[in-house]
C-alpha cells in the first residue's frame, strides 16, 4: 500500500474547506472529510489508477454536491 504525506498547507486548507462547506449547509463538511479520506485510501490502494502530476504525487478530483432538504 502506497503511503501518503500531506503537506502542512495542504491540512489546513483541508480544514478550512470543511468549516467553509458546513457554513454552507450542515453537515457537508463532514461529508466532504469522509469523501477525501475515503478517496485517500483508493489511491493509496490503486495509485496506477489515477494520473501523475509528479513523481510520487498523485491527482484525484473530487465531486461534493449539496444537499438539499
């Protein structure tokens, strides 16, 4: 299994996209955190399956969509 170092930079804007995505609607940061750490672990598992920007650096787009109730 690959392993994965985030940058500092790269961890606090995670965590201010997910304060940015709950001031949007309740609840989304959270899912938006559970969708980058389950997509995490698929290119850990699969890294051949995603494009290389870099040596050793993987990228992988990901889709959040609101929720509406």
């Amino acid at each position: 299994m690959l392993k994965v170092e985030i940058h500092e930079f790269a961890s606090n804007e995670f965590n201010e996209a997910i304060e940015w995505y709950d001031a949007q609607s309740k609840g989304l940061g959270n899912r938006f955190k559970k969708a980058v750490i389950r997509q995490i672990g698929s290119v850990r598992k699969n890294p051949n399956w995603y494009p290389k920007e870099e040596e050793d650096i993987y990228n992988h787009y990901l889709r959040i969509e609101k929720v509406t109730e």
